[in-house]
C-alpha cells in the first residue's frame, strides 16, 4: 500500500483536469455541433485553462498507469470513483453548482463502496 499515492496523483490530476476545462467552457460558452466547434476554435485553441485542463489529463494517464503497474484494476478503480465525489463537492464551491439530496445520496454509497474495496 505504499505506492498507493500514485492512485490519488491521477485522481487528483483528473479532478483539477475537469475543473479546469469546466471553467474554461464557461468563458468559451457553449459548444454542442460541430459548427459551434469550428466557431470557437480559435477561443478554445488559445484558452489557457484548456491547456493546462489537457496537461492536468496527461499528467493524471501518467500516475494512472504507474499505479495499474502496482495495484489490480478493480482495487484502483474504486479509489478513481472518488473523482466523482470531489469533483462535484468543488464545483459546489467553485461554480455554485447545486448539490442536491440525490446527489448526496450517490456521494455516501461511492464512499461506502470506496472502503468496501479498500478493506478487500
């Protein structure tokens, strides 16, 4: 369990990635047809937060396969599903994102499943 930081590396990484490439759509707006891609290409191209969203991406790979290399799948995984948790609990402060009952909810069983498996 030594290496099991490699595991929160990607984790973390992958969590700064989605934050970072939320706030960047947010200033480039909304991009859902291909056409609205093309439109904002030259925004996207040369939004800062984009690319280090991308580096946070390859930076998180990076830790993710170092720890498939130390720990089976099913094991890592589940510490991965915690992305889900702390992405949504730093949109909450970051964006105003609302958090509701439901979401709760979903957030105690992931961390519930997190020390089911920790403990496998």
């Amino acid at each position: 369990m030594k290496d099991i930081w490699l595991i929160f590396a990607s984790l973390f990484f992958n969590v700064a990635a989605q934050l970072l490439l939320r706030s960047a759509m947010m200033t480039i707006g909304s991009v859902a047809t291909t056409a609205e891609l093309i439109n904002a290409f030259p925004a996207v191209i040369a939004n800062l937060k984009l690319w280090l969203g991308a580096i946070s991406f390859a930076l998180s790979f990076i830790f993710w396969i170092m720890a498939l290399s130390k720990f089976e799948v099913g094991f890592a995984y589940a510490f991965f599903s915690l992305g889900f948790v702390f992405v949504t609990i730093c949109s909450y402060f970051i964006f105003h994102e609302q958090i509701t009952a439901l979401r709760i909810i979903g957030i105690a069983l992931i961390c519930i499943g997190v020390i089911c498996v920790s403990r496998s």
